[in-house]
C-alpha cells in the first residue's frame, strides 16, 4: 500500500493553525481522502506532563523540557503518525519538530542538534508555516480566547521563535500570511496541497 501524506502545520501560537487544519481536513474529505487530525503537544502521558509545566515552568530546566518534547514526538509517531501514514492515510498535524527546534530553540538549546534527535520522525511532504507578526498573535489570542497568556506565549519569546520559524529552509517548508482572512489562507493552503493529492485520495 503506498504510504500516505504527512502535513505538519507550524507557526507561533495564535496564527490560526487549528482552524487552517479543520478547514483542510473537510476539503480533503469531500474528495474521497482517509484524513486525521492530531496535534503536539498530544493527550498522552509525556503531552500531559508539557501541559503541566503551563503552571510551573521554572521546575524544569530546558534540557528536560526538549526531552519531553521529543519523547511526546516519538509516542506520537509509534503510536498514531506511523500507523496511519503506513495505512495510506493523510495526517494533518498541529505542530511537528519544527516546534521543538523553534521554541526550544528560543529557550537556548541548539535548533540543528534539535533536528538531528529527529531521526525517528518521518519527514513531512509539507510543512504549512503560518507566518504572523508576534504583536498580532498574542493580541489574537487574548481577544478571541479570552486567554491571558502563558509562560510559552509571551511576546518577546515568540519574538525569537518566530526569528527562529524564518531562518528554517527546508524545501517542504510552504509560508503562508496567516494574518490574511482566514479564506485567504486556506486558498493558499489548498493550492500548495493540490499537487500533492493530483492523482487523486
Ligand atoms: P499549542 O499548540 O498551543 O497547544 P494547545 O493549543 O493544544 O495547548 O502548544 C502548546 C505550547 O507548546 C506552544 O506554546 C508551543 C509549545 N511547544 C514547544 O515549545 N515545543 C514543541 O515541540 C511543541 C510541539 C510545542
């Protein structure tokens, strides 16, 4: 069977991954495509110990937190991302490696060892970068959430992760203005997944 498509979405907290991800996952479900969606950090044991850390950050160094970063990865990737590729599905996920390097790369670890420790992960056929000014994302996030903002969202941080997101080049890499209208962008989106799916679900 032939292995199916893995699509990482990335970017800053607050650029409208999730809505870009729910819009993709009809489109390519209304022509015939076995789709999942999921996302990282996950629900699982290591995902729930990172949400943990939203209270208590301090308690961790960030040697400890890229660990658990990449454990959570490599769970994910066993347990839900490699089975449903090797099923021919396509897998749509919030968030992929390139969070690792860039946030934890904000926190002081090195972003090409970061990549490096991904051996195990399958290479995405497309990573959606939804590119947006930091200022315009947390004040995003606090207005159509009502959230204040945590330890990770702080707006000098994701000014560095977000330097971090555009210095990557990878050739997987589609950026996408996610401060356009959210049709806007799902029309780019499509358009750069079109080729991918030419021959058909
Ligand atoms: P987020 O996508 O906001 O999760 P949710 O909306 O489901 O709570 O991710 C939570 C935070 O974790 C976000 O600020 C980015 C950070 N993060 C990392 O620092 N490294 C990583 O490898 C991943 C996947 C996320």
């Amino acid at each position: 069977m032939n292995r199916g498509l893995l699509i990482a979405f990335e970017g800053i907290d607050g650029t409208g991954k999730s809505t870009q991800i729910r819009l993709l996952a009809d489109y390519l479900r209304r022509q015939g495509c076995e789709v999942i969606e999921t996302r990282e950090p996950t629900d699982g044991p290591y995902g729930l110990k990172i949400r943990q850390l939203y209270m208590n950050r301090k308690n961790c160094t960030p040697e400890e937190e890229l660990e658990l970063f990449i454990q959570d990865r490599r769970q994910h990737v066993d347990e839900v991302i490699g089975p449903a590729l090797a099923q021919g599905k396509i897998v749509l996920t919030d968030r992929y490696y390139f969070s690792t390097a860039a946030y934890q790369g904000a926190a002081g670890m090195d972003p090409d060892l970061i990549f490096r420790a991904h051996d195990f992960a399958p290479r995405p056929d497309l990573v959606v970068l939804l590119v947006m000014e930091p200022e315009k994302s947390v004040q995003r996030i606090e207005q159509l959430r009502g959230e204040q903002l945590n330890d990770f969202e702080q707006v000098e941080q994701l000014r560095k992760v977000a330097g971090l997101f555009a210095s990557f080049t990878d050739d997987c890499i589609l950026r996408v203005n996610g401060a356009a209208p959210i049709e806007q962008v799902q029309r780019e989106i499509q358009k750069g997944v079109q080729a991918l799916v030419a021959n058909g679900c």
